[in-house]
C-alpha cells in the first residue's frame, strides 16, 4: 500500500485499461453472507483465487465462517448455524487473505456487494485489505455483448461451457467465475474492449484507523469530478478532438456507458450528464433521435457522433491548456485555445 496522508483520501491507477495492457493479476472472491447489508450482515463463508493476468488459478483460500449471528438465508447457501458454530472467525482467515489481495485487482460478480462485505469485516476487527483495484465481471460480460439472455453467473457459464455444481456455494461460485473470466478476457483482448478496473480509495483517520471508500457508481463520480483543462469549445467536424471538451452520452449507443466514461476521462475531455450550451458533443449513434440527450443536443446545434467515430477520434486528442496555465491578461478580450 502507498503511503496515506493523515486525514487525507487517495485512489491508484485510472479507471478502465485496454484489455491487451499487462496486470498484476486478479484476486477472484465469492462470498456467501447472513443478509445484504455489510456491516449489520456478516459473511458465513468465503473462497478467494489469486490468479496470474491471463486467468490462471495460482492460490486458493476457502473456509466456513463462524459469523456471531444467525445464518440468514440458509435456504441460499445451505449453511445453518450448527455447521457455522466453531468455525473460524474472519479475522483467523485475514491475514492469508492479504497476501491473496496484495498487489492484485479484486474481481467479483457484482462487485460492489463482495468488495463491501470484505472491507466492513476488515474494518470490524481493525484490519486493513490492500484492495486498490476492482473489476465487475457483470460489467465486463455486458462489455462483450455476448447475446446470453442476461449476465447472471449461471448463464455466463452456461455460455462458456463451464459446469456449475453448487450455485451460491462461495468455492464453487469462485472457481466458475475464475473459469469464466479467462476465455472473457481473451474475447476482450480480441474485441478491443476496455477492462473495467476502477480505482478504489483509502482514507486515514486522525484517530488511524484505516477505511475503504465506497464504490460508488462510475457516473456519479465522472460528473462531479472537474476537468484539469480549460473547454475549447464545440466540437467541429473533421478536426480532432481537444483536451477539456464536454462531453454528454446519449441511450443510443452500442458500448456500455462505463466503457466509454473511462475513455473520456483517460483522454483528458470532461464527462457531463447534462446537455447544454457548453456542451462540446454528445455521443450518440442516432443521426436523427426522438428524445432524450440526442434530441436535446440537435434543438441545442450540439454535434453528434457515433461512438465507433468517437473511439476513433479518442486515439489523436490534441493537448489542451491546463486551468492553472490560463492566465488572462486582459479583462473583456477573447482568447482562442487552438
């Protein structure tokens, strides 16, 4: 872990990598639990894979969790409270499960529910995970358009020809998402698709302890997040793209919103929800919409282009000028960025 500031918040790395870039490797967790909500529910079992970049299980933790509470939902992962009762604790199993962790990009299947159940155990008994990076596996199937009928793990399987034994068993989850995973990054590699890695924080308290920072949804953050560039205005037709133009997503697009927000934001453009007068263009493969940011943006004389164009354009954006290297001179005169 990188040294934390008192008081002070960080995140590693950016979000989304193309999916040829080498890693560090993958830390697949499943956990089963007493209920859905991390810190009141507790985890009751839990299987960790550490895996080398291109998806080959290297190590493996499993173990039934004595949770202090009732099991919950034993009708969904089959364990009671007389199989639970003198089990390990978490924290018996926490220290095998950092050096799992370390220096890899946990990945589960909607992992937001994993990595928060994780880090509230953590956090309970004053332990600190070395979880830097995340990856949906949700996400990265959506990112593939596989054509299944939905993205449940079991129809992924399905899909891959993967045999699931014992559905809402943590080792076995684990072990078919690891399974899942190595033919889903190859097909990522070969589509071109972006991972979707995002960044996760730490924050240290004057008191040291050390918490995770929610994982927050990909949106919410990009839109509030301020551009380091200056908006060089609209977009125009046949020119290249500019550093700190504002960019809007429409519906009607074929990649996957998240993918394209990390695009936008590793080229160093802005990210916006809304559309308006200072918006740059909005991505959206409908020449003509109907409604909604598509149509907004036609009534505003905001550009449209379709996102295999806006890909495109994202490999030769031209620098722009950083805020702080804004110094006007003049009040009242105009100034022209390129």
């Amino acid at each position: 872990m990188s040294h934390i500031d008192a008081g002070s918040c960080r995140s590693t790395g950016s979000w989304g990598r193309p999916a040829h870039e080498a890693g560090t490797g993958w830390a697949v967790v499943d956990v089963e639990t007493s209920g859905f909500h991390p810190g009141h529910a507790r985890v009751v079992s839990i299987a960790a894979l550490a895996l080398s970049d291109d998806g080959n299980v290297e190590q493996t933790l499993y173990s039934l969790l004595d949770p202090g509470v009732d099991p919950g939902p034993t009708h969904v992962h089959g364990l009671t409270a007389e199989m639970l009762a003198g089990q390990p604790r978490f924290a018996d199993i926490v220290a095998p499960l950092i050096e799992l962790l370390r220096g890899r990009t946990l990945v589960a299947h909607n992992v937001a529910f994993d990595y928060s159940f994780l880090v509230a155990e953590a956090e309970m008994i004053g332990a600190e995970l070395p979880i830097d990076s995340a990856m949906c596996t949700v996400e990265l199937a959506r990112r593939l358009a596989l054509g299944t009928e939905n993205l449940r793990l079991e129809t992924l399987a399905a899909h891959w020809g993967i045999t699931q034994l014992k559905p809402h068993d943590a080792l076995d989850d684990a072990l078919v998402l690891a399974q899942i995973l190595k033919p889903a990054l190859a097909l990522a590699r070969e589509r071109r698709v972006w991972l979707p890695v995002r960044p996760l924080s730490r924050r240290l308290w004057p008191n040291g302890q050390v918490t995770h920072e929610d994982l927050r949804p990909l949106k919410m953050v990009a839109s509030r997040l301020p551009c380091t560039y200056l908006n060089p205005g609209r977009f125009i037709a046949g020119r290249p793209l500019v550093q700190g133009m504002r960019v809007a997503l429409a519906a009607e697009v074929e990649r996957t919103h998240e993918e394209l927000i990390e695009r936008i934001v590793h080229a160093g453009l802005s990210y916006t929800e809304a559309v308006d007068t200072e918006t740059s263009l909005v991505v959206c493969n409908d020449p003509e919409p109907a409604h909604g940011k598509g149509y907004h943006a036609r009534e505003l004389g905001v550009p449209l282009v379709a996102d295999a164009e806006f890909l495109r354009l994202l490999e030769s954006v031209v620098g722009g000028t950083r805020i702080e290297e804004f110094n006007p001179t003049s009040v009242g005169e105009q100034f022209a960025l390129f």
